[in-house]
C-alpha cells in the first residue's frame, strides 16, 4: 500500500469517527449512508479529483459538486470543515441552536451548491449546471453522488435521458450502490438492476467500482477530464451501508439509528484502530 493510499484510508476512518461523534452529541442523523459514501467522498477531496478553493467557495473555476442523497450530509460537513470551507467548530453544533449545520445541505453553508435532500433532485440539478457550463464555455466537471434507492425515483430517469440526449461530457453521477434504502432491500421495493445496462441506455458511459477502493475511484474518476466520449459519465460504486464498523455493517436499523452507550464505545474503538 502506497504512503498517499493509507493516508487517504487513515483520512476516511477519522471523518467515520468524527461523524460518529457528530452524530451521537445530536441524538440523530443517518450513520449508515455517511459510512457508505465516505471513501468516494475522501477520493473526490482529498484525491485530487475536485477543483476547488476553500477559501473562495464560489470561485467561477471550480467544479461543481452535489451531494443529492442530503441525508448523509454529516460526512460532508466533517470533510469541508477539515478543508477549512468553515470552521471545525460548527461541527460541534450540527442541528443545535447557533450552527450553520442542518440535517441537510443548504447553500448557506460555504462548499454547499444546492439544497438537497428531497431524493431525486441533485442530477437534474447538476443537469441542469452542466448544460450551463457549456452555454458559457466554461470547462468545469458537475459531480452528482446519489443513492441506489435514489435510483427509484421518477425524476432521476428523467435526468438521465436529458443528459444523455444533450451529450453532457462534463456531467459525472456517482451511484452509492450500498443495497438497502430506508427500511429494506432496494431490490425487494424496485427492480433497479441491471442498473449499468439502464444508464447505457439513457445514453451514458457507464463504469463499476469497488466504492471503499480510493485508489480505484481515484483511478476512474482522474480520467474524466481528458476523455474524448461526449456522453455523461455515470459511476456505479459497489458499497457498504455502515461500512468501516463491523457488527453495523448491512443493518437496516442503521439507516438513521445512533449508536449509544456499549454500542457507542464498541464504534468508536474500531473506527479508531483506523486512525494513524
């Protein structure tokens, strides 16, 4: 393992840990979604992937990123507060009197482009900002990390037949394929596979993933800028709902359940065996 590659594997276990915290001292939130998405979060950050600017979120250069499954926005807030997008000391008071940090992101929030949460709005957004940047000759990337059963709803197909009809290369979406939405299966609420074969369809270049493998995502998503299809990018990751605690992972009460008291101490002591 690479020195970059077991730092960005140190970075995801700390940001776990630190959402855990995040969590708890609130008294709610959604463990397992962060958990599952943390990898490809610190592989867009960390990795070199996102062009951005902490200290100017609204630099007309930087890409555009939407985190259209809002609820797991706790895993975002740790890692823009670790850029310095804001400071650290508002993680501490997510959902409290005095914060900037709700239960889902908002533009108010530095590093936030859209207001999300409502499943089944970002990629017409980022649609939406990608056919814009084109308008205006502008060369940025619209990154969208949705959820598979995101994927159920209506206007994500909608989304991606408009995307794949205007050949929006700037476009890429991010598939969290962790299995399970809020109280199930999602494949025993909706035939979403063969999910690949879908988003060919619609128009879109289609790549899979091992989603806890950074350098794998690394790997894919470095390649975007200089590829030469005109079709949008669409990144199914393979993941783990509450990936990173063994006995939570692929359990459904974690969807939005917080750990407390032995639970709580048995979390924290893994997450930490992660942390150099």
């Amino acid at each position: 393992m690479s020195h970059k590659t077991n730092g960005l594997n140190n970075k995801a276990a700390w940001a776990r840990l630190k959402t855990l915290d995040m969590i708890h001292a609130a008294a709610k939130g959604h463990i397992g979604g962060c958990f599952s998405s943390m990898d490809i979060l610190v592989a867009l950050f960390y990795g070199a992937i996102l062009r951005f600017d902490a200290k100017d979120p609204s630099w007309s250069q930087r890409d555009r990123f939407i985190l259209s499954k809002g609820h797991a926005c706790e895993g975002l807030y740790v890692i823009l507060a670790d850029l310095g997008f804001f400071s650290p000391e508002y993680l501490d008071k997510y959902q409290r009197s005095g914060g900037i940090l709700g239960g889902h992101p908002d533009r108010s929030i530095p590093g936030i482009e859209a207001d999300t949460g409502a499943l089944g709005h970002g990629l017409g957004i980022g649609a939406g900002m990608a056919l814009a940047g084109r308008m205006d000759k502008k060369d940025f990337l619209t990154l969208v990390l949705m959820g598979d059963g995101e994927c159920c709803e209506g206007s994500v197909w909608e989304s991606a037949m408009f995307a794949g009809r205007h050949q929006l290369d700037h476009l890429v979406g991010i598939i969290d394929k962790n299995g399970l939405c809020v109280t199930d299966r999602v494949s025993d609420c909706m035939a979403i596979d063969p999910l690949a074969d879908k988003w060919k369809a619609c128009g879109w270049d289609v790549k899979v993933v091992n989603g806890h493998d950074i350098p794998g995502i690394m790997k894919v998503l470095s390649r975007v800028r200089s590829r030469k299809s005109t079709k949008p990018l669409m990144v199914i990751a393979r993941t783990v709902k509450c990936k990173g605690v063994s006995f939570m992972e692929n359990d459904l009460q974690w969807h939005h359940g917080v750990p407390k008291g032995d639970i709580l101490e048995r979390a924290r002591l893994e997450l930490s065996q992660g942390v150099k």
